[in-house]
C-alpha cells in the first residue's frame, strides 16, 4: 500500500473559512489588471469614469476589509482530492463549516433561502454552498472558493444546440447571452463557455471556465482562437461598463470543452460581473 | 428639491412632478437627504397591502426607493456594504408604489417595457447606481434606520440618510432611457 497524507478536516474549515471571507473583500488581481488597463482604452468617458469607481471600489474594501458587493453571494467550491489524501473527518461538513465561519469573519450577507418554494427561512450563514468533487493523482488538497452574485447567476443560459450548428451556433449563444444580459449582470464581465458533457456537465465547465486566470491561453489552439474572436464581438456590442455604453463589456471569454455525444451539442455561458471573487490554496 | 449645479442634478427627496419632468436621461445626480429601501421581499408586502386597501408602514408621496439589501455593518460602520440590486426583478411590484406616489427608484439593470411606461405616466423616474460598488456607495450613507418588516433582515425597509448618493438617470419621465441610449451610441456594428 502507498502512503497516504492525513490532513485534519479542521484545516479543511480554516481554509475554507479564510478563502470565503479574503475573496469578498480582495477582488481577484487578474481582474484588477484587466480593468487597470481598460481604463485607458475605453472610449466613452463615462465608462472611463466608472471603471474608475469599481477600481476605488475595490481599493476601500481592500482596506477597509468591507465586503466590495453587498451580495457576497453563493458560495461554490471546487475540491480536487489527490487520490493519496486521508482527512480525519467529515470532508462535507468540514466545508460547510469553513463557509458558516467565514461569513461570521468577513460580515458577510446571507443570500440564501433554505426553501425555494416558500423562499424562506434565510440559512443565515451562506450554507448550504455547491460543493463539486473531482479526484485526482497526488497528495494534494485543493480548494477554490468562488463567491458568486446573484445578478450575474440570473443572467447566464444553457442551450441545447443541434451538432450541425457549429461553432456559429456557440458565437451567436455567446452574444446573445451577453447582449441579454447587457446592464443588469454589471459589466465588465468575464465570460465562462461550457462546450459539450451533457446538460449538467456544461454548466459545470461554464462554471469551472471562470476560473482561469485572465491573459492565459487556452491549450486548445482552436478554442482559443475562438475565445479571443469571441471577446472582440462582445466588446463590439456597446453595453459598456455597468452598462452605460462603451467599448469595454467583456474582459475575457474562456472557453472549457468536454466529448459529446454524437446527437448533442449543449454550450452553456455563465457570466461574472465586476465583483471578481475567487480565491485558492493548496493544501 | 432639485438643482442643477455645475456638472451634477442634485436632488434632495421629496420630489413633485413638475421636479421630476426636469431630470433627463444621463443626468449625473447626487442625492442628498433621505432615502427609503426596499427589494422583492418588502415590495411583495407592500403590494398586498396596497391591494387589500390596507395602510402602509411607510408614507411613498414624493420619495425614492433604493433597492438595497446591505451587508451586516463592522463594528463603527454606519451600515455594510450597500449597493443596488437588479432593478427588473422589481417590475411586476413597482406600479402599485408609484400610484401610492413614490417619485423615483434607484437599481442596476433595465426595466421592462411596460414599467418604463409606468414611471412615464406616473411621472417617476429610473436611476442607475454602480452594482459591485457597494463599498464606494456605503459611504456616501451617514445613518440608517429599519422602520418596517424588521423579519426580512438585509430585505427590511431602512430609511438612510445620505450625502452626494451618485446615481445617473436611466429612465426618465419622457420615455427615454439611458442604457439604450448608451448602447446604440458605442456599438460597433
């Protein structure tokens, strides 16, 4: 037998706890970058001015460890299990509690709703968070905690596209989605496209594609070819930033693609809006 | 109150008419004074009430509603972070107030057609705050004060005192709206 790592299921907490509550207040340093420089090449002098007052934004509650939206969102967390980890505990739990802490820690808001039929009562605590698993080689822990607002969620789609379709078929569910989503999704946005799975697995990767950090290339030269087409239509549409008009509302497009059965050919886009949280750690 | 000064409205509620008729879409306002919030929640209850011929908790005449559902206030913080919520998913919820004379709405995102024509006719208008600015926006509020459905916690109806509060006018009283507006302008086609 191989030797396996035990890592206690309290680190697991402590982490979690950390990652929800430093994501909420520290916007991710790709996104930063990226409105830094479109602040210099926005062409409307109002959307220059906004992208002006996200990035003040983000400097107060930086410093101030406030909140940067008052919607601190759902909490998703991707774990990736290296296959020789132990932990001594309750692994589920483990996570809850680390985001039932961190909203305590941070001040967070609680956004959600224990029944969605009755839309009450609110958990109080941001429990219970999406949790997805994956296992892989190693004996590494990883965690990513996104905090996802609810205006960006609302706006994103899922389409079930026929195979002939083609890769018009994915631009057009792109733009569309964006052009729908225009001011109420708080742009700029970062734009996440789940290519292929099944209906449940596209979304995933839609979901997972927000992840990469902003300025990498896609190992699929096709898709990133795509991606960064994609990102000059959008920026094509005039919605601007917060909406108002302007020649910046998608900072990036990332593109995550999975086999497909042969009748299929599902693209989901979900949206991320200017409150970029998302944080990681290995453990 | 309203007066135009140098590049900015400054409005201070409560609003008439003939003030509302004024502002335009893509005024840059600031507002000084009192605000009231509200979202989903609150506007479900105030809708049933207002159907059931019931009073209000609150008196709407003149006055702007934000929809707001801040964070929990840090200690020595007036309030958390506190910016504007999606706006449409106030439409079904919003002509009911505007005929018990709320004068003014403040969100993020586009409202639907017959909402637009709503606050046209009952001469209203639309304001568009920075959503993911809540910590900018937080302060710009020096006081707060829950004055119905404390229950709804983040969703009860605060009054907020607040001091140069930016917002743009998206949707006028004349039927013209700013995002489009904006939109049309920037897109490259």
């Amino acid at each position: 037998m191989g030797s396996m790592r035990t890592i206690a299921a309290s680190e697991i907490t402590k982490a979690v706890r950390d990652l929800y509550s430093t994501c909420c207040v520290e916007v991710r340093p790709d996104y930063k970058a990226a409105l830094e420089k479109a602040r210099s090449t926005e062409v409307s002098p109002l959307g220059r001015q906004i992208l002006g007052t996200m990035l003040e934004n983000y400097k107060i509650a930086e410093t101030e460890r406030s909140p940067m939206c008052q919607d601190t969102g759902f909490p998703v967390v991707f774990v990736e299990i290296g296959q020789d980890v132990r932990v001594d505990g309750d692994l589920k739990d483990a996570i809850q509690e680390g985001l039932r802490q961190g909203t305590k820690q941070g001040f967070l808001r609680g956004s959600l709703v224990r029944d969605p039929l009755t839309r009450s009562p609110n958990t109080g605590d941001n429990t219970p968070g999406i949790v997805h698993f994956d296992i892989v080689p190693g004996d590494k822990l990883r965690l990513d905690v996104l905090a996802k607002g609810g205006g960006s969620e609302n706006k994103s789609r899922l389409y079930m596209l026929k195979p002939n379709d083609g890769i018009d078929g994915i631009r057009n569910a792109v733009r569309e989605t964006v052009s729908l989503a225009g001011p109420d999704a708080c742009p700029p946005f970062v734009v996440g496209v789940g290519v292929g799975g099944t209906f449940d697995k596209c979304a995933e990767l839609a979901k997972k594609a927000l992840m990469r950090i902003i300025g990498s290339s896609n190992a699929d030269p096709a898709a990133d070819k795509l991606e960064k087409e994609l990102e000059g239509e959008l920026n094509k549409l005039g919605v601007g930033p917060q909406g108002m008009g302007g020649s910046t509302t998608a900072v990036a497009v990332f593109i995550e693609t999975h086999p497909v059965h042969i009748a299929s050919f599902p693209v989901a886009v979900n949206i991320q809006c200017n409150a970029n949280r998302h944080r990681g750690i290995d453990l | 109150m309203i007066r135009r000064e140098g590049d900015f409205v400054r409005v201070t509620p409560p609003l008439t008419d003939e003030e509302v008729l004024e502002l335009r879409a893509g005024d840059p306002v600031r507002i000084t004074g009192t605000l009231l919030t509200g979202r989903d929640a609150a506007h479900r209850k105030l809708n049933d009430l207002i159907k059931a011929n019931q009073p209000l908790p609150v008196d709407l005449k003149g006055q702007i509603i934000y929809y707001v559902g801040p964070t929990p206030p840090k200690p020595g913080q007036v309030i958390g972070s506190a910016g504007p919520t999606t706006g449409g998913r106030m439409d079904s919820t919003t002509e009911l107030l505007l005929r018990a004379g709320l004068k003014g709405a403040i969100g993020k995102g586009e409202r639907g057609a017959a909402t637009r024509e709503a606050f046209q006719k009952h001469r209203a208008v639309y304001f568009g705050a920075i959503g993911g600015s809540g910590a900018y926006l937080a302060k710009r509020i020096t006081a707060q004060e829950i004055i119905a459905y404390p229950e709804l916690g983040t969703e009860a109806i605060r009054r907020l005192t607040v001091e140069d509060f930016p917002v743009v006018v998206i949707n006028d009283a004349h039927g013209a709206d700013f995002y489009e507006e904006g939109r049309k302008k920037y897109a490259v086609t």
